[in-house]
C-alpha cells in the first residue's frame, strides 16, 4: 500500500483508511446536513494539540461543536447520563466519538440512551437486553486516536456499573458507526507504554478470535491478515514510530474487532478482572497474561497455532514458538513478564479466579476453562 493514499472500504461500515482524512470531516457534515455534533472523548484527550486542531477546524465552518470529556478511565454508567444530559441541554444533531476505546465506548453508550431511557443496564447483552434496542439512533461517527480496541467498528460499548464495578456490554448492530475516520496521522504521538499495551491488545483480538471455537472462516483470515501487520510493526510503533507502523497498527487493530465477532477467549477473561478490581489498562492486562493463556491452549491445538507460527514467520512452526515469541516481544516493548509487576498480589489470585471464570470471554475459547485453571494459570503469571 501507500501510506501517504486514502482507500476508502465498505466493511464492515464505511471506514475512510489513510493520513488526513480527519480533513474530510467538516464536508461529511456538511453533505449530510449534520450542523449540531456532540462530540465525546476523554480528559486527556481534549487538551491534545490534534484534537484542538480537528475543534477549530470544525469552527470554520458553520457548525457548532459542543464537547463533552468527562469520563472515567474504565467508564462507568454515570459518565453516559453526564454525556446524555450534555446531548439533552444543547440541542445536538449527531455524535461524534474521538479517542481510545474508553471515549468510544461512551459515546456509544450515548448513542445508545438518546432515544432508550430506561436503566442504562437494562439493554446488558448479557441478559438478553438487546432486544429492548428497538429505537431510532442518532447519526454517529467514529474517530479512533488509539491502535487497539478497535471499539470505533464495533457494535458493542464495555462500561462498568459505579459502585460494583462490574462490567456490562452493551450491544446492538444500531450501535455501529455510520462512518469511520481512520487517520494514522492523529496515533503518530501516542506515547510509547499506550501504543505498546494497546497493540498488544489488537494482538490478543487477533489471536484469540482466530483460535475461538466458531466456525468462521471469514473472521479466521482477517484475523491471520491483522497479526502478520502486527507482527510487522508493532515493535517499530514503539520504539521508533513511523507513518507505516502507525498505518499497520490501526488496520490490524481494526482488524482485530471486526474478526472477534466470532468470539474471544481465555487471555480476555484473565485480563478483564484485572481492570475492574485493580484498575489495570485493559491493553496491559491482556499483554501480561497472552504467553500464559496462549501456553495454555496449545495442548489440543497444534494444527492452529502453527499457522499463528506460520504468520509469524518462525523458524520453528510450534505452539511453544509462539508463546516464546510473545515474551520476547513484551520484552521488546517494555511490557513486564510478571504480573507482580503490574500490582497483583498473591492475596488477590483468589477473588480473581472467581471473576475470570464468571467472564463472558471465556466460553468461546477453542479449550474449556475452569476455575482452577485460572487459579493456576494467575498463579503462573505472578
Ligand atoms: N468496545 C469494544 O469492543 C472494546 C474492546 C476492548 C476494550 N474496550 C474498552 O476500551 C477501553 C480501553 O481503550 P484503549 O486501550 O484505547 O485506551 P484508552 O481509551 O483508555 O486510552 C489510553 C490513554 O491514551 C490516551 N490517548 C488516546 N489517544 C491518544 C493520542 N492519539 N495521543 C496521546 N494520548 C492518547 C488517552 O487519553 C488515555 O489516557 C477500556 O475501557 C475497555 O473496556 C472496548
Ligand atoms: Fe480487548
């Protein structure tokens, strides 16, 4: 490809894919008659000297742009009825999501409540609330500023409940976004701990989906296409990041979530307790834990761990290759090996292991898992 091109795609929404297509935005509101956007992102965010750009940008034209960033790290249910108050108060037309997985998320959540108003958590997916989803939603846009979650092709938004801290997925295929701008240019100045543990977090989408039991092999070759990207530039992102790696890092990203429609996995039920009881970045929870919940599966699935190896491109076309791959590029990109090193204490493992196995990850991993199987493997990874 040409990084300095814009290819546009039509899957599994309209993505505009290339450096500086954030420009294209004022004339996309404006050819779809979109004069009022919400536009919701993080704290840290709304200082950044991009984001300011694509405000003032906006401000040229005659649109009028509301702000709204108070959310949480991990984002709970109130940032979305701050956010909907925000909607409710300024007379907006459409929403615009910018940022990481959190901001998206939120804006989401968002785009969700407008027109459905009961409890937030009555449309949990895990409860079969999707089927309350039954409304109109506003117009909604997507701009991710991170490589990683690739939330901005999703249809589904993680936000945790204030008090318990438990996490609840909210879905619905209205919930995707009419249109997405993916622009390399505004990741170039991630720092280098984000840009590492959110890649690894595009990894673990990858690796996961293409191990899930489904039969999918749709999602299995997006899902191979998005490591071989990954494995190409992620350590380069890193440590000397370039329009290329930026480049690769959000289409394997994105990659990542559009293939683990199919399903996720073990690494993902490890990693998601650690960010409601402790906190941890979700990216990070899930670098520490891959070689270990990666190691775990080998057992029964040669055959598709040696086509990971395969795309890897290792000498050896083995499962341990792979796990030995990915303790080396931890190491690479400064992710520690342990998860002591991340704050986990030997006292926790046991409230862990409940939550892992209480996770709705886990159940499409290709090998089952038991409670004592997290119990062990945490144990392992300390
Ligand atoms: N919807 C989904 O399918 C899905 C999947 C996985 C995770 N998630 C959720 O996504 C969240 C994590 O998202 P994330 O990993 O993108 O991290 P994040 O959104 O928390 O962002 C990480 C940090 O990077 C900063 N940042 C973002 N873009 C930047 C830029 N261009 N330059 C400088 N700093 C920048 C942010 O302000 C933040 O401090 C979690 O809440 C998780 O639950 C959602
Ligand atoms: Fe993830």
């Amino acid at each position: 490809m040409n990084f300095d091109e814009v290819y546009q795609y039509n899957f599994p929404t309209t993505i505009r894919f290339g450096a500086g297509t954030i420009k294209e935005l004022p004339a996309y509101l404006q050819q779809n008659k979109l004069k009022a956007p919400l536009i919701v992102t993080d704290p840290n965010i709304a200082q950044l000297s991009f984001f300011r750009a694509i405000i003032s940008d906006l401000q040229k034209h005659p649109v009028s742009v509301e702000v709204f960033h108070d959310i949480h790290k991990n984002p709970v249910k109130s940032d979305v009825y701050k956010g909907t108050d925000a909607w409710d108060q300024t007379n907006r037309d459409c929403i615009i999501g910018i940022g990481g997985g959190a901001a998206l998320d939120v804006a989401r959540a968002i785009v969700l409540r407008i027109n459905h108003r009961d409890d937030l958590f009555k449309y949990d997916d895990l409860i079969g609330g999707d089927v309350y989803v039954t409304n109109d939603v506003p117009h909604f846009i997507t701009i991710p500023t991170t490589a990683g979650t690739g939330s901005e092709v999703g249809r589904s938004a993680i936000i945790s409940d204030d008090e318990t801290h438990q996490k609840k997925i909210l879905f619905s295929p209205k919930l995707l976004a009419k249109i997405v701008f993916a622009d390399p240019a505004l990741t170039m100045e991630l720092p280098a701990f984000v840009t590492a543990a959110t890649g690894m977090d595009a990894l673990t989408h990858n690796m996961e989906a293409f191990l899930a039991k489904n039969h999918h092999p749709i999602c299995d070759g997006i899902a191979l296409e998005g490591i071989s990207l990954i494995k190409d530039s992620l350590e380069t992102a890193v440590n000397r990041p370039d329009l290329a790696s930026r480049s690769n890092m959000l289409m394997g990203s994105m990659m990542g979530a559009i293939a683990f429609q199919k399903g996720l996995g073990v690494v993902h039920s490890l990693a998601h307790p650690l960010s409601s009881l402790l906190d941890t970045h979700h990216g990070l929870a899930n670098a520490v834990n891959i070689p270990y919940g990666m190691r775990f599966n080998i057992e029964w699935f040669e055959d598709k761990f040696r086509r990971i190896a395969r795309t890897l491109e290792l000498k050896q076309e083995t499962g341990e290759a792979v796990v030995n791959y990915l303790f080396e590029l931890n190491s690479k990109i400064n992710i520690p090996h342990k998860l002591k090193d991340i704050g986990v204490k030997e006292q926790h493992l046991e409230a862990l292991a409940d939550l892992a196995f209480a996770d709705f990850a886990h159940p499409n991993n290709p090998k089952p898992v038991n409670r004592e199987d997290f119990r062990r493997l945490y144990a392992e990874a300390l």
